[in-house]
C-alpha cells in the first residue's frame, strides 16, 4: 500500500474515493475499527464512503491501495455496493470518538479533536494516537492540543457523556446541506440533536428541507420554541409549511405566533391549501418584477446567491405590487431569453404570456403533465383576479411526487450484494 505510516482520519472526511481506473466512486465520511478484547487499540477494518444517491457502503482496507490527502485510491476487485450497517464490536471513529471529553493520564481533561491510525509492519491497521485539547474556562485561550499514545487517554470505550459539537462540525462544515442531512442521519438521536441545535439558524433550516419528515420534526421538537420559530424564519415558506403540516394544529399556532409577522404570513397562506394541489407545493417568493424592470435588472436579480437554479430559471413579470398576491400577472421572462436580449430592454417588450397558468387548485398530475409538455422548470400560479400567488418549480415536483420516504436512507431498496468489475468491499 502507497500511503504514509500514520494518518489523521478528520483530514479524510470528504476525501474523493477512485477506482483502478481512475473514476471517482465515492467520498470518505468515517473509518470503521473493531475493538479487541484486549488493551489493545481498536483494530481499523476499513473505511465507509458516501456514493451517489446517499448510500453509504463499507471498503475494506485490504482493498485500498493508496490513501493521502487529497484522494483514496481502490484495488482492482468486485466492490460490494450492500449499505453498511454497523456491526456490535465496531466502532466509527469519526461519529463516536470526535468531541468525546476524555482524560489523559496525566489527570488532564479535555476532548478529542482527531484520532490517527497507524499501518504495522505486517500490515494491520490500528487506531495509535489521538489528539486532546486541553479542557480550560471559557475565558481562557484555547488549551493546548496534546497528540498521545491511544493508552495513554482514559474515556475512549463506552457510551460518552453529553459531549460538544466543534470538532464533528468542522469535520462536516464543507458538505451540501442534502449530504449532511445524510450525515445525521446515521448519528444516534440525541448526538443528531445536539449537532443540529449546534448549526446556525440558516445552515439548520438547509439542513432540515433535506431530512426526512419524521426526523424534521424530532430536531425541531428538541429546540425550544423561540429557537425554532427563527429557523422557520430562514426555511423558504413551502419548506416552512410543509414541516408544520406534520406538526398538530395547537402547536403550528405556537410557532406562527413566535415567527415574525412578515416571515409568518406567506407561510400561513400555503397552509390554507389542500395538500396535493399547486398551492400546497409552490414557493410564495418566486423572482417577481414589473414590465418596466430592464434585461440587466432581472439579469441581477437571478444572480442572487440565495435562489435555488430552478427559482432563478426565470423572471414572473406582473403589475404592483411585487409580493404576493401581486397585481395583475402579466407573463414571464426565461434567464435565456434575458441573455439573449439588450441590458437596456424592458421586460414588458419580451414577456412571454402563451402558456396558461396553474390555479391553486390544479393537482400535482396535472401539473407534471403540463410542466413535461412544455419542458418548463417553473410554472406561474395565479388566484380567479389574475394575481401570481406563486409558482411551482420542477424541485417542488419531484419532492411531492417521490415516496413520503425517499429522503430515508434505510427506506430505499438494496442494491445487489455485488457488482461485477467493481471492488469487494463488504465488512464481513
């Protein structure tokens, strides 16, 4: 195996995985090591990598040839593509030892900020040394970060106490919000907890629009309520609506009521609307402007940072007011069309009105058969008055249109134990 004696197992998280050819099957989230009856340091058995659509499948460190920095790289060998499951004498290193708060045997207390694994000469891994900062008042300095010996520090076996989130947070800081919520998902509830109230507000609010219902609701429930309603606050409203519809009626009041008024309004409107229909599933803040807005204005507009590609695909042009319900809705400009035409040209002169819009009523059938007909990637929504009320995107489409479960990871189907021309990489 090309790879240094000793590596720091954070500094692998994330790192890409390749094939023997060169193509990249996956990302390191975690290594896996197998405690021993002995005093002897948990023996490494292999590594779990995130591979597309979410599933996280375990690769053998017999099967790895290569591991530095920047990449991971596999030997030639049938990859086992079963999800990991973790077994009783196994251990994640990353997901039970990062943030533990330990003793050395000096008597120091402190927590753990990286564990590293060490090649033998007869070529076993092991976990050798971890990394301890020093625990010290809150008005103090960092402590000092001590690398030892895995015997030299008390507290490593067991379950551990309630712990801080710093280290496991730094590891996952870089991750889409889809695969951190992937990320806490294999986390036991109350770690997930801890490291989800740790999240800001917006990063918690990405985070939860990518979680299954069920666990939505149980991170939300764990917030005190003031904490909750301001990540209602950042959530977009029909994200917002949606995870309150899985709340009871009493309890949606509550956290309306802490929402601020402006942030709580769009949100109340969606949730009039029966569940199924271009009401229950359209986003109330499309990009809105009036036909004396220019090309280079809308042009700005959609390059704002926080537009989702399918919000951004287009500009809905219609009288004041600009919120919704608007004045009356005019038509709409696509980003291409914008392109195509001079800065200096008003919107109102390349509005394009030939396709007729969704009532609030229209039901998610209809509205996938329209949105394929015309291959559009958003679909205005007016009320009887001719008032754009929002708009449907192809995002809300496929999220209302999957199982109720798609976001689970255990609730998708197993895919074949083994695939032929790929890796072996089962743990056991």
């Amino acid at each position: 195996m090309s790879t240094p004696n000793r590596v720091y197992i954070a500094r692998l998280a994330g790192v890409a995985v390749f094939d023997p050819n060169g193509d990249q099957v996956g990302r390191v989230r975690d290594a896996v090591a197998r405690t021993r009856p002995t005093q002897r340091p948990p023996e490494v058995v292999g590594l779990v990598a995130e591979m597309p659509m979410r599933r996280r499948i375990f690769l053998s460190i017999n099967r790895i040839t290569s591991i530095d920095p920047d990449a991971v790289v596999l030997g030639s060998g049938t990859l086992n593509l079963r999800r990991f499951e973790k077994r009783p004498n196994e251990l994640l290193v990353l997901q039970e030892l990062l943030d533990r708060r330990v003793q050395l045997d000096t008597g120091q207390a402190g927590s753990v900020v990286d564990v590293a694994m060490e090649c033998s000469r007869g070529g076993e891994w092991a976990l050798t040394r971890v990394a301890v900062r020093e625990q010290t008042s809150r008005l103090a300095r960092r402590g000092h970060l001590h690398q030892v010996e895995w015997d030299r520090v008390r507290g490593l076996g067991g379950l551990a106490d309630s712990r801080g989130t710093a280290n496991l947070l730094a590891v996952l800081e870089d991750m889409r919000p889809a695969d951190l919520a992937n990320a806490l998902q294999d986390l036991p509830d109350a770690r997930r907890n801890e490291v989800a109230a740790a999240l800001d507000d917006e990063r918690l609010a990405d985070v939860l629009g990518e979680l299954p219902e069920h666990d939505q609701v149980e991170i939300l429930a764990a917030l005190d309520r003031e904490r909750a309603a301001d990540v209602l606050e950042e959530m977009d409203p029909d994200d917002a609506a949606d995870l309150l519809n899985e709340l009871p009626p009493p309890e949606q009041d509550v956290l309306l009521d802490l929402m601020e008024p402006d942030e709580a309004t769009p949100v109340r409107q969606l949730l009039r609307y029966a569940s199924g229909t271009a009401g229950s599933v359209m986003t109330s803040e499309p990009v809105i402007l009036p036909p004396d807005a220019t090309v280079a204005e809308a042009l700005a507009r959609i390059r704002e940072p926080q537009l989702s590609p399918a919000v951004a695909a287009q500009v809905f042009v219609t009288r004041a007011p600009l919120t919704t319900p608007t004045g009356r809705y005019l038509g709409m400009v696509h980003f291409q069309a914008l392109l195509r035409e001079p800065p200096a040209d008003l919107l109102g002169g390349i509005v394009v009105n030939d396709i007729d819009p969704l009532r609030p009523t229209t039901p998610l059938p209809e509205i996938t058969r329209r949105m394929a007909t015309y291959d559009l990637v958003a679909m205005p929504v007016v009320d009887r008055s001719m008032r754009l009320v929002g708009a449907v995107t192809v995002d809300d489409v496929l999220d209302h249109s999957l199982p109720r479960d798609w976001r689970d990871r255990d609730a998708g189907p197993t895919a074949p134990a083994t695939d032929e021309g790929h890796l072996d990489g089962g743990n056991g």
